[in-house]
C-alpha cells in the first residue's frame, strides 16, 4: 500500500511537472507573441506616423509658397497702386492743359469776332467819308 502511495505520488508530480513545463512554455510563447505583437504595433505607428507627416510637411511646404506669393502680390498691388495714382495725376493734367487750350481758343476766337467787328465798322466809316468827300 505504502509502495502504491508512493507511486501515485510520484505520478502527480510527474504531471504537475509536465504541467509546469507546459504552462512554461505556454507563458514564453505568450511572452514571444506579445514582444512581436507590440514590434509590430510600433512599426504601424512609426508607419502612420510617416504617411502624415510626408502630407503636413507638404501642406507646410504649400503654406510657404503661399505666404511667399501673398508677400509678392501684396508689394505688385502697392506698386501698381502707386503707378496708377500717377497716371490719374498725369490724365488730370492732360485734361486741365485740354481745357486751358479750349480757353485760349475761346478767347482767340472772341478776339477774332471783336477784330471783325472794328474792321467792319471801320470799313463802314471809311466808305462813309468818301461817300461825304465825293459828294
């Protein structure tokens, strides 16, 4: 009886040893899997993390351009303000030398109709005395 106990003692430990190396085995397995799993994770993230940054460094790169062509457009806009605040000054001159020319052609004109006028009345007493001194 002694001799049996002995043995069935001797096989349940046998099979909690197996047991034991199972789960060992089960647990570094599991340990293998977990470390790989987590590697592969990271590679994901790092991978993601890639993909978007290559499309915010583009988007930055844009914005760049951007404010550049802002600037350029921004200093041709003044420059073309300005220029364009001198041609009204040049075209406002043009137009006063217009209307000083439509002036003096006014005046040249009045003094013209005035002229013929004189010439006309003087014609008129001219013609009159020798009308008076032939008589």
């Amino acid at each position: 009886m002694l001799s049996r106990l002995l043995k069935e003692h001797q096989a349940k430990q046998n099979e909690r040893k197996e047991l034991q190396g199972k789960w060992l085995l089960l647990r570094v397995s599991y340990e293998r899997r977990r470390r790989e799993a987590i590697a592969a994770a990271t590679c994901l993230t790092e991978a993601l993390v890639d993909h978007l940054n290559v499309g915010v460094a583009q988007a930055y790169i844009n914005q760049r351009k951007l404010d550049h062509e802002v600037k350029t457009l921004q200093v041709q806009a003044s420059q073309f303000s300005k220029q364009t605040a001198q041609w009204i000054s040049m075209v406002e001159g043009f137009n006063q030398a217009l209307k000083e020319i439509g002036d003096v052609e006014n005046w040249a004109r009045s003094i013209e109709m005035d002229m013929r006028t004189i010439a006309t009345a003087l014609e008129y007493v001219h013609k009159g005395q020798l009308q008076s001194a032939s008589s």
